[in-house]
C-alpha cells in the first residue's frame, strides 16, 4: 500500500446518491472524470477485469466467439435500421474532418449484420453467436450513481444469427443459460422478467434485474411465478359487460371541480349513489399529453383512464418510444379551444370528434363501462357515460400505474412490487435488423432467406457497483472471493522490525502459492489501517500485530466480522485452507 | 473451422497497400468498417489480446499500476495545455446533449495529471508510473495500411510522475526497458532512436521504430551508433568563414532562369567559375510557404537554402508544429508584390526588409558562406552574395532533406537511411502539464514543487500488423508461436472417417494438454485446407491424410516450410516437446 494507487477518502462524494456509489470513490476504486464519465484506479480495475474474465468464460463455453468491434461509427447503417434518428439525444453524433456523419456505438447490431452479411451466405454458417467485451456510449439525460448509470461504460454485447425461429429459440435459451450462471458467479440476487423491447424491437426480450432498493427500474412478481418489468406488464382488455339496465347519460353543473377530488366530493354531496359513495375509480380521467416524434413533429394525445391511477411516465415512455410525451402547456390549451382545461370529456375527443385529437383508453375501459367524467364545459361533468354506447375510444394504451396487489395477469393472485436495477437484458430481434440490412442467406433449397437475429447484453461496469451494492456494508466494501482485487489484506499494526518482517514474510509466502495479498505496510496507525481494510473490502484481513510475540496472528472475516487467533507456526496452511473452502469460522475454531 | 468465424479472401482487397493489411484481411483477422477503422474478428482478436496480455506483464514488471481511463474526455483540461487548439484537425470533437465540448482522447497527458491531483499531495508519494491499454482516436488525415495507421486503435500509453529530473530519468529508463522486452517478446526488428517531441512538447524522446520497407518513418544511423528518426537530426551550424577575398556581390542579367538548374546552365555558360563549374549547392534557394497557426492566423516565410537540397515536408511539419505550411499560391504572390517569383534574394527577405517577411535559412548556410542567388527582379539574380556581409537572415532552421551519405551530426562518418514504423515512443515531458494543470507535492521542506512526468506509449493494435508485416511471406501470415491465435493447426485431409476421427482426437488430446488447436473439419478439398493452413499462419501445421493408414501424419513448419513425417504412436509426445523447445526440425529428424 506504500506504493498502490489508491487513497481512501472520509467523506462521502457530494453527488453520492447510492451506497455503492459512495463506497467505490471513497475506496479509491473509481473517480469521476465528466459527468456519467468515471476513471477506473487500479482496485476498481482489477475488479472490472476479474467481472470481464466470468463474463468471458460463459460467454465461450456456450459457444460464442469473441470479436471486437470500433466504438467509432459510420452513420449509414443506422440510418438504414431508422436508429440515427429514433435514438435521440442519447446518442453521441458527431462529424469526423471530412465532414461524415459519425456515431459512438450505443449498441452494435447494425454493425454486427453487415459483418455477418460481408462473410457469410449459407444457412451451413448458422447458427452463429458472436460477443465483444467493449465500451460504449450513451448520452444519458441524467447519469447517475457513479458507474450504475454512466455515459461511458464496458458492456458485453452479443448478437446470434440463425434461420429461423427455432434456431433463434435456442440461441436466446443458451444466452439465457449462460446469463443465469454470470450472475450466479458473481453472487447476485436478481429476477428474470418479462421487458419491453423498447427501441431495440424484436418479439420478446427478457431483463435480469438485480433486487436493489435503490434499483432505478420496478419489476412484479406474482404467486403464480409470473415476472415483468412494470414497463412490460400488460393489462389484459376488459371482457364487455351489459349496459342494458344504465340509464342515458346526463350532463349536471359540478361547479369548482377541476380535480378527482373535487369532483368526487361534490358528485356524493349533491348526486349521491344509492349503492355506495362515489369513488374516484368511478370517475374518467382524461390526460392530455404532447407528442413529439423523433423527427421532431408533434400532435396531442389524450389518454383515458380511471380515475384512481395515474399515468407511469415510464410505462407511457417504453409505450411511445422512439416518440417523447409532454405535459399540455397553457400555449397548447390556448391552439385548442375544444380542450375545456379540468372539463375534458369523451365528446370532445378522438379521430372521428370536431377536435381530431387520438383518444386512447386504459384496458380497463371496457365496453359497457359506465363513467363520471367531463362535459367539455366549464363546471359541467356527464353521469353514466357508457363506453360503447355514447363514446368509442380510437384505441387502448396500457399506461396506468401498476399498484402492489393489483390482480396479476396471469391470474395467479396480486402482484407485488420491487425496485431493480438492469444487470443483463436478452432480446428476441428477429429480422427487423436484417431486412433493413439486407443479411440473407441460402437456405437448403437455395432460396435467399433473411437471417433472424437475437442481442444480449450484460453490463459489465454496472455489475461492478451491483455486486458493490449488494454487498457493502456500514464500514465499507466487501468483495465476493471471486472478484476481490486482492483474496487476502494482510496489515502490520504496530511498530518493531519483527512485525514488518513477518507481515512481508507472510505476504511472500502466499503470493508464491499463488494467493493475490495486498500488503498494507504504511506508517500510519493501526486504526487508519484497519478502518482502510473495512473501507477496501478483501474477504480476508489478516492482522499482525502484538500478538506476534506470543506468536500468534488474527484472521478477520470481512463479511462476517468474525475474528479468530492462529498460530505463526501454522499460518500458511490455515490461511490456504481457509482460500480453498471460503470459510474462514469452521475452519479455525 | 466449421464453426470458427472466419472466411479467407482469394483476392487482394483494392485498397491494400501493404503486405500485413493484405494478408490480415484476406486470413480473416480483421475487416474495414470505415476508413480507418476497423472490426476485429475472433482470430486477429486473439492476437491482438496476447499481444496486450506481453505489454501488461512487462509493464507490471517495471513497477507500473495499470489503470483505465475514459475514452471521452471534457474539453476544459486539453483547453489548459492548449492542446485543443494545437491538436487541429486529428483530434475527433463532440459536443454532448447539453451542448459541452468534447473530445475522444488521442493520448491523455492531461487527464493522468489532474488524477494523480486529485489523490497524491507529498513527494513520499512518487515516483509513481501509471498504464492502461485502450482504444484510442485520432482523425488522421491520411488513415492507411489497415490497422497500421488507424483512426481507432489501441494503445498502451503510461505516465511517469516524479519529484525531480534525475526521478525522470529512472523512470524514463525503465521504460526504455521495459520497451526493448516487449518488442523483444514480440519478435519485432526494430531501432531505438532519437525523435521529435512534437505536439506533445518536453526535452527529450525516444522513438522505437520497426524496420519497415513500407514504414512511414525514414531514420538515419551512423557508423559511431547515432540513431535519429529524420525529423529528429539536427544539422550543426556552420561554423563562420572568412570572406576577406570576396569580391563585392554584383547582380547580373540572367534571364529566363526561374528554376536552379536554368540558372546553373546560365551561370556556367555566361559566368564561368575559373575553380570549377557552378553547382546546384552554389545557388541559395528560397522557398516561400503560408503558415497557418492553430488559431487560423496567417503568415509568410521564407526559408534560405543550398540550391542542391529540397525541403523536407516532414521535417518542416515537425519544426512548425502546431503550425501547418503551405505552398506560396497566386493570390499570395499577387499580395506581396516585393516577392519575385524565381527571382527572389535575400534583400527582399527579413523582418528588417521592406517586405517584413520572416527570413530563415538552413544550418549550412553560415556567416562567410558565398552564394549566387536572386535579385529580387525579374531575370536577374546576385553573384558572391556573402551571408553575415551582405545579408543576415532572422534566424536557422533545419528543414533540408537528410541524404543517405549526408555526414553524421556525431562526426562518426556518414549517414545511413532506412524506413520504418513507429511502435513505440517515449518522452521526458518534464513540467509543462504538470504546470499547466497545477500538480504540485510537498518536498522533503515542505515546499510545493512541481511535479515532473514522462509519457510513453505502445501501439498494440500497430504491433499486430507490424508482427504480420515483419513475419508474412508470399503465402499468408505467419505468426511468432507466442502471440499466434492457435498454436497448432491440424488439417484432417481427404475422406474417410478414420481421417476425421484422428485428426479430432489429436486436437483434444493437445487440448487436453494445453496446446491451442485449430481443427479443419471441414469439408472442402485438402488443397483449399493447406492454402487457408498457410495464409491463416499457425506456426505448426498438422497434416492428417493418406498416410494415416500407414500410421504416418505430416508436420510442417509454416515459416521454414520444412515437412516431417512422424508416426501416430509418438504423435502427441513429438509435438509436445516440439511446441516446448520451438523447433520443429531439430525435433523430428
């Protein structure tokens, strides 16, 4: 440690928002360099590169072959897949001296076809799995938690090429397979369920998401094992019900309710049901929304639902990607008169209506349904609104809150929620990629077929502050043996030549056995040390100290806390066991 | 190969300069995914992470902590040591979705200095010598011969960083070492010799150049053991000579004489010399150039020098730098209607003369020297013009070309030339980001001193091709055993399961053992097998075909060519002991 690069720190990074965040800059493992940018020391990159190898070994014992591809590129195939554009500002664009349009790769399954296209052409090549461990690029909107979230990280992304979908079926099992012993190494707890396919496409795609409170996404479960990211759950249509015994539809003055609340309070003072009272899930919610493509033109949207659930903004994001939503500004109300701002109803709405705005519904909306909801007059609501029978929405869009308890779609019982952050996402692409680039191959009859595609993708960096998340604790880091930068700490504490001398001995010693030791061997105080090995993290500490003496040392469990006295005599062969088994308490009482 | 992706190319690609672009190519290593940049496929890849997993080992060797950087660098810092402007054209710039200026790093000077800032504040910290490997960006203006000269590239760049000049030098030497390891490791034929700093400023470098007939570099040696790339040697100037017998210079008529040779056929013709005939190298030659600083301003120069000597383009780039020269045009002339086109003399030159132009002559054209030169009139030039008499220029500078036979700046005899590439550089930088960027210590007095660093760079993925290059002959590639993809390449050759079953057995048995192996399964014919067996390079290639009846396999050495027969029963214990002791013919006769 005399002569590592590292320094612990003793207060928290200002913009630390997640523990694992605060630990690894504290620890000396990574710095900030940019925004969402981060610089790896050498603990923090010996840990990058241990996650790398695990992710290396899987990835080649299932069958894919490594290559590497430039972060660096051409805009064309981008744009042939529409991805220059759809992707946004996330993307890193820019013009190299000739003036050619350029990207930083987000992700490279426009460059891996072409590749794939330029070498093979017969269904004899496939299937084939090709993987790179590369760094990437994305401007994120709002970076954070160090190296959960940055704009430059290390991802492993692999790309499968087969004839059709039973090939694909398989190559997306074996990448699923492989995934699930990744994260196993690594000792992470994570769920793999159901995701949306967002502006990647394809059929179906799958998230691992590790369990973390501090995770960015929100996954369900449901008693009957059904799992989904909230984004991806989907409400199934409402089944009709018969309106026949609703009365018509009638339009009250309900002055002063521009909100839920309002409108409910005043529906049970003055309408009261002869059932039970009003409840805001009898109300119809009309939320106005601006619409912007991404080649920039815009149009309003007006989502209906009940009116106990708001709209997800992440739900309603994964549902209109590549397209971005904004609320309804006071400029917009103003260009559309037929819009009774807190008044809004079904009348006024939809393609076939006077204003043409789409209206789309929640599933839950179901034919014969029957609504308070507004009279697109000002301090006017309609009662018994029957959907089907006085409104026709042009359409549904599942976009409402998912609430703990809610029923599961699988119909197993409730759902409930949790936070997670994405460790590895396994996509079914199919052939949107190779349509749009042209990758076809002969297939037995010498027909050209075009090639269908799986991705995958692990977050190599990101599983570096997953695993720290996971496993840090009120002192520090703590490292899984595995990807520990060093297996074994070994502090001198105390003054006096012997306990320097046996502290370097001991460290010798295991290195020879092929042991990776870090050797704090600073002139600070023992308790700068010991709160610098709790701070670092490698599984084992090993003290010498006053007890050397009466030859004796201490092992120290970092994870467990626990302590044990072993003797000098038997140290070497004691701590090698205790590498070899992994536990430290059943093998020194 | 039935699985493996890769294909050979029976044809050159068209833009193939070079024998290691060709061969790294049509083997399959590497493909073009835009100009200057580069895809990586599964056998280049291998050799491009040994080749990284040699330069790692050596560089922990020497002490140095390896580290990892962004890639994606702010602006602020290369904008404190001036390097965003004097970077010009090569260097790639974005700007991110908040509109902040961005770079892609080309080397990182800056960011290595701020880091270490960051954590070290005492002299007790240094010296301390940091790398990474990683991709790197440069947008050259002339990317060439594949991965040789690339705009994306990996490279390994260290930092030096101590307390003082001769801490510098340890630490400068020990990368020097370092360097000679691993180009030694690699096989590489190189030269070791004094180089220009250039953009990147500091006292002294060191280039390590692969002796290259297509090398970019052309270098000089001595008999006495100076080594200097070109644009490194430094001319001594002329010592003064007295020029009491020279007569008083006297313009003449000559007209029609634009050029130095219609001028010495004038001379001779009309002037006879009575010593001997009027030279080239009698005449002083002016060249007049634009040069643009990296800020966009624009000024003449003219540079003096013997009528027999061209200037060197890039000698001139090197002595300009961050400056760039021009040809004088048209317009140019047309604006300083002093110069005289053909015609032009030192009267009309110097920040003194009428014109204000900057006046600066080659070394060789000393005080005393006697030259026939232009009048600065049409059709006219001046005869015994004596420099330091009749004309002082403002200053020196050593742009001629360098001749092979030119004499050595050591005295040691005369100059020798040859070609080559750059593979690696190392540089005493001294103080100048350290003091741009504010990274001071404490001393042993507590004083704040500046800190001194050095940096040094590795082109790993150059080393690839420059292996190929140095390595490759009029068959395919043909790799060093220790950084080829496969050790061993069996070639099951002709039909018959037997053949099939061996050549499978042979290659897991070697496996099993820890040899890599490259199995050809395919079916194809055996000649298509031994052409992709040679092109793709394997040191061993393994013949299985008819003799296998006879219990008989074939080993050829690709680079000798050299084929033995050996017997089945000692196959495995033959190639073993060939594959530890590297020779294949020794071995087996």
């Amino acid at each position: 440690m005399t002569e590592l690069f590292v320094r612990t720190l003793r207060e928290d990074p200002a913009d630390a928002e997640v523990p694992s965040h605060r630990w690894l800059v504290r620890a000396g493992y990574v710095r900030r360099a940019a925004p969402g940018i981060y610089s790896w020391l050498p603990l923090g990159y010996r840990v990058l590169r241990k996650v790398e190898a695990i992710v290396r070994e899987e990835m080649e014992l299932m069958g894919a072959q490594e290559v590497h591809l430039p972060a660096l590129l051409p805009r064309e195939p981008y744009e042939a897949t529409n991805r220059w554009t759809e992707y946004g500002p996330n993307l890193f664009r820019l013009k190299d001296r000739r003036g050619n349009d350029m990207l930083l790769g987000p992700t490279h399954e426009e460059i891996f076809a072409l590749m794939v296209k330029d070498l093979y052409n017969s269904y004899k090549d496939l299937p084939l799995s090709l993987f790179q461990i590369q760094t990437k690029y994305r401007d994120e909107a709002r970076p954070r938690a160090g190296i959960l979230r940055g704009r430059e990280f290390v991802m492993k992304d692999s790309y499968s090429f087969d004839i059709d979908e039973s090939g694909l079926q398989k190559s997306y099992d074996a990448h699923r397979d492989a995934y699930i012993k990744i994260f196993n190494r690594l000792g992470l707890q994570y769920e793999i369920v159901a995701a949306m396919s967002g502006a990647m496409g394809g059929s179906a795609s799958e998230e691992f998401l590790g369990i973390a409170e501090n995770g960015e996404d929100t996954f369900v479960r449901s008693p009957g094992g059904y799992a989904a990211n909230v984004e991806a759950v989907r409400i199934p249509p409402a089944e009709p019900i018969p309106y026949d015994d609703a009365p018509a539809a009638h339009a009250e003055d309900t002055p002063d309710t521009p909100t839920i609340d309002t409108l409910v309070a005043l529906a049970n003072d003055r309408f009261p049901r002869a059932d039970r009272p009003w409840q805001a899930g009898d109300t119809l919610k009309n939320v106005v929304l601006m619409i912007t493509e991404p080649d920039g033109t815009r149009r309003p949207l007006v989502i209906g639902l009940p009116g106990d659930r708001e709209v997800d903004a992440k739900r309603l994001e994964a549902q209109l990607e590549p397209a971005t939503a904004e609320p309804f500004g006071a400029d917009d109300f103003a260009a559309h008169p037929g819009l009774v701002k807190g008044y809004i109803g079904p009348a006024a709405l939809g393609k076939e209506s006077a204003t043409k705005i789409e209206y789309l519904v929640d599933p839950r909306v179901g034919t014969g349904t029957r609504w308070l909801t507004g009279a697109d007059e000002p301090g006017r609501h309609v009662f018994d609104l029957v959907c089907g029978r006085d409104f026709t929405p042009d359409g549904l869009i599942d976009v409402a809150e998912i609430r703990e308890g809610d029923p599961s779609p699988d119909g197993s019982g409730p759902l409930h929620l949790a936070r997670g952050m994405e460790l590895g996402h396994i996509f079914q692409l199919g052939k949107k990629y190779a349509e749009a680039l042209g990758l076809q191959v002969l297939d037995q009859n010498g027909k050209l077929v075009t090639v269908t595609m799986g991705s995958y993708g692990v977050g190599v960096s990101r599983a570096v502050a997953a695993v720290a998340e996971d496993t840090c604790d009120e002192k520090g880091l703590c490292w899984p043996p595995e990807i520990a930068p060093y297996r074994v700490h070994i502090v001198a504490a105390g003054k006096g030549s012997e306990i320097a001398e046996y502290a370097h001995e001991l460290a010798f010693r295991l290195d020879e056995a092929g042991v990776e030791v870090l050797l704090d061997d600073r002139s600070v105080s023992p308790g700068v040390k010991f709160a610098d090995s709790e701070i670092l993290g490698m599984p084992t500490i090993v003290v010498v100290g006053r007890g050397l003496a009466d030859g004796m040392i201490e092992v120290r469990d970092r994870r467990s806390g626990e302590r044990t006295d072993i003797a000098t005599a038997d140290a070497l062969g004691h701590l090698l066991a205790l590498i070899r088994n992994g536990n430290a308490a059943e093998l020194l009482v």
